[in-house]
C-alpha cells in the first residue's frame, strides 16, 4: 500500500541578480524608479516576485517533473551531491514549502527533522516544545504524556528539560527533537542531514532507532545523508536525485553505485592513459584498472556465484635496486568495512617500464552488497612508502539470486533459510558430515 505519491512535482524559485550599470543623470534615476514603483505595484497584485531596482529575476527549478510512489514500512534513503534537490524535496514533503506544479498524496502524519531548530519555539522550554509538537502532529495531551518520560530519556536531556531551547547547544537541539519526531508516533518521519550535529554514539542511536520504527513498528521512513555506509545499512530503497530530477529509483548497492560512478564511464573501470593529471609520485603511477569476469570488463552487477578478477596496469618510473615496490588491492564494503587488503606472495626489482597485475576472487566469497576497490602500488627498502593510492577508484554490487527466490533450497517439504545473511564474506567452504553410531 503507498503512503506517498508524488506526481509530476516541480518547484522554481525566483532569484535575483545584482546588474551592474554605469553611471545615470538624475532624470533617468527619477525615470526608473517611477516605472520600477509601477511594476512592483503590478506584480503584487499579480502575485509574482519583484526585482530591486537594479536586480533581474532569475527562474531556478529546484525540481523538475518528479514522480514516485512510497509504500508502507519503506525506509528510503534520498542521496545526490549537493544541489540536487534532496532537501527541497523533503520540505515539498513535509508540507513546509508548496509545490509549484504536480501533486502530492500522504497518508499519514508527518514528523520531520530538517535543520536544527524545525518545528521548535525558542522562547518555550524543552517540556513545552514536546508538547506543543505533539498537538501539532494531533496528538492529545494524555497520549504526549505516554511518550513523554522515553522521549527525556532518548535524548539525554534530563536536567535542560525546563530550560529554553534557545540555550540549548546544537547537539542537545538535535538530540531532542529527534527524540520528539521519533517517539510521537507519526506515519512518516522525514529526516535530512541534520544527525551529523550529533556525536557518533547518538547517531547510531538515531539509525537504531529509526530501523526498529520502521521494521517493526511499520512507519515510513525518508532520510537524507551523503554517507553511503549509513544508507546501505538503514535503507531497503534509494532514490539518487540530480539537478532536481530522479536519476535513479531502486535497490540500494545500484543507486550508491551511479553516485560513485557520475561522471565515469563506469564504476568498474577507469583508465588514466590519457589524462594530464598523473596519479602516483616520480617512482610508479597508475595506467588503468578494472573489474573483469571471464577476461571482460565486468557489468556493475556481478552474480555471487562468478571469479572476479582485478586487473591494474602502472608504471615504474625509476629504477632503484633498494626498493622493492608491490601491488595492493584493498576492499571495502558499504559499510565502510575493511573486508581484506591483498598483495603478490612475492616481490622482485621491477625494471623501469609498465605492468599489468592481477588478483583473482574466487566465487561465492563475497556476501551479497556493495563493494569498493582501492588500488595501490607500496613498496618496502627505504622504510615503507606508498606512491599512490585510489581509495574507492572501482566499484561493484554482488548479487545473491537466493535472497529473491525464497523457495529456491529444499528438502523434502522443508524450505531452507534464505533470508540476508550477515557478514562481509560468505565463502562455500567444504563440510563433511557422517553417522558415527
């Protein structure tokens, strides 16, 4: 059942540009602001924004023809660099700011979290803002008082509680009104990036908190965040918005991957051949690399069940005999997890030229997810260095065809687990099992 549909959304805002103009005699001033009186007059009434006398109007559409639909107990992670359209979209939302054309249908309550301070009066204390905002969100004052001691104790904020919230710092601001827009059982609970004023320990508070809101509770859940680890970890859907339009609309690792990859031609291969900016210092620098099965450059996409391979190509510039340089892969999850560095079992005296380096993953290794490469060439002699590394250069999503086909494993009558299995590795390691009485 959707709780949210959007249809056709747009929204412009009218922005002003400063001109810049020479020097005029005072009847052309005179002339101007008498005509400039008569349009502002005109535009009022008309209900248009005006210009200063010497500003032109700009038209800027913040979003632009945005459709989707959300359903119930969804939790959507809303990604884009900046400028996207990511906030506004979530104010559209949450009914602070109008659309200007298409339409929007909630079925619920709506509890957001946008900036430090929404939805607070900063003259009122803590109690009386949680109060007031439960009254906003319809709730009585019996049904606010049942939610009020674990609303305190969630934000850590016992002895401030009569204080007004204008003294309060920006982290207890936070800390309380996620308190509030969590626990005042709303419908949909709408949170942008303003969880990154909190401390580390309230953050994983908040991402518990609202993954238990949503998976057992039922509610919505629409968060705005640039840090992809917390995304894959909270959502089961993500829409990657960009300059105000939705680029994508999906499942998780695919939209991460295309934010990773804009620009590029694709997550799994870059090449540096032809490119002015060198990567690397005056010993070794990087050629190209990639992500490959069966000898082709691989599709972001790639099945458990298939052998990865990792090819770069560098060059060694200099010839050191004191120095023994090696190639490294290191790979990460989503979660920002180290799940292995790897290097050759052996090193040698490169010569001066360029060389290619491969690393094989064997199938049915990697769990189901979204995975970053970084790419390196190290070397030891003179102490350890490092001549250059590509944090996060490649990229790819494992696919799981099991998590999809529920009845996929059986014996006899008995339906094998085939829910998401926890993990950074899954590896089908050999087992052996024999009747011994």
């Amino acid at each position: 059942m959707s709780i949210i549909k959007a249809e056709h959304i747009s929204k412009s805002y009218q922005i002003a540009h400063e001109k810049q103009e020479g020097y005029t005699t005072l009847r052309e001033a005179v002339g101007k602001q008498t005509k400039h009186l008569f349009q502002t007059i005109g535009n009022t009434l008309r209900g248009k924004a005006t210009a200063g006398l010497n500003s032109e109007i700009q038209e800027f559409w913040a979003l632009k023809d945005v459709s989707f639909e959300i359903k119930q107990g969804d939790r959507v992670g809303i990604i884009g660099k900046n400028g996207a359209g990511k906030s506004t979209l979530l104010k559209v939302l949450s009914r602070i700011t109008s659309p200007t054309s298409g339409t929007i249908r909630i079925g619920g309550r709506v509890a957001s979290l946008l900036e430090v301070g929404t939805g607070f009066h900063p003259e009122l204390t803590g109690r009386e803002n949680i109060f007031l905002n439960g009254a906003i969100l319809g709730m009585t004052r019996n049904e606010i008082k049942s939610k009020f001691d674990e609303i305190v104790a969630f934000a850590e904020i016992e002895q401030f509680l009569d204080t007004p919230v204008k003294r309060y710092s920006s982290g207890m601001y936070v800390r309380l009104a996620f308190a509030v827009a969590a626990h005042l059982e709303p419908e949909i609970l709408v949170v942008d990036e303003v969880l990154a004023v909190g401390d580390a320990d309230f953050q994983r508070k908040c991402l518990g908190k609202m993954e238990d809101v949503s998976k057992n509770q039922g509610r919505t859940v629409l968060f705005v965040s640039h840090s992809m680890p917390t995304i894959s970890s909270l959502c089961n859907r993500a829409i990657l918005m960009e300059k105000g339009q939705v680029k994508l609309d999906g499942e998780v690792g695919s939209a991460i991957l295309t934010y990773y990859s804009s620009g590029n031609a694709s997550p799994t291969y870059l090449d540096y051949s032809n490119e002015d900016k060198k990567t690397g210092d005056a010993f070794a620098q990087l050629v190209k690399a990639g992500i490959y099965i069966d000898n082709q450059i691989s599709e972001p996409e790639i099945d458990i069940t298939q052998k990865i391979a990792i090819k770069m190509t560098y060059k060694i510039l200099v010839k050191d005999d004191k120095i023994l340089p090696y190639a490294n892969f290191h790979l990460y999850n989503a979660g920002g997890v180290c799940v292995l560095i790897t290097t050759p079992k052996t090193t040698q005296i490169h010569e001066v030229g360029e060389y290619e380096t491969i690393c094989w993953l064997p199938a049915n290794l990697l769990n189901q997810g979204t995975y970053f490469v970084g790419l390196a060439v190290s070397s030891f002699g003179k102490g350890v260095g490092i001549h250059f590394y590509e944090s996060n250069a490649l990229s790819f999503n494992i696919r799981d065809d099991i998590y999809n086909v529920p009845t996929r494993l059986k014996v006899g009558e008995i339906v094998a687990y085939s829910g998401e299995i926890p993990g950074a590795i899954r590896p089908l390691l050999e087992w052996e099992t024999q009747k011994i009485k």
